[in-house]
C-alpha cells in the first residue's frame, strides 16, 4: 500500500501550493483530473514520464482521504 505522505506534498513556492506529485510540478489534480477522464495509467505514464505508478496511487488515495473528511451531500 501507497502511503500518500511520502509522496505528496503542498510548498507555497511551487503551483501557488496546491497538491503536487514530489519532485514535480504534476498537481494531483492533474492526475485524478486525467483518470476521471478515463485515461489509463499506462497513458497517463506515458504522457507525464516524470509520474510513476506509486504516484498515480497516492493520488488516487490522497483523494480518498480527502472523500473520508468531507461530506457532500448528493442529490436524492
């Protein structure tokens, strides 16, 4: 299992701080955005070479933490 803290990380001077990969610029957005879209990973590697497949997992489980503290509520 991905540990998503080792991997993620949020610095002022980089992307305005928003969420990125560690040792790039890839906002997590950038991946989850490129996954929902139904993009495979194995593109997603191929379009961003600097990504491995244990980023793309603790994207995807950054987001989950993410669902875990928030609540939205969904239409009936």
């Amino acid at each position: 299992m991905v540990e998503w803290r080792e991997r993620i990380v949020a610095d002022p001077q980089i992307c305005h701080g928003r969420p990125c990969i560690k040792g790039t610029r890839i906002m997590v957005t950038v991946v989850l955005d490129n996954l929902a879209t139904g993009m495979s990973i194995e593109r997603l590697l191929a379009a961003y070479p600097s990504l491995s497949a244990s980023d793309i997992q603790a994207a995807i489980a950054y987001a989950a933490s993410l669902a875990d503290e928030r609540v939205v509520p969904l239409p009936a």
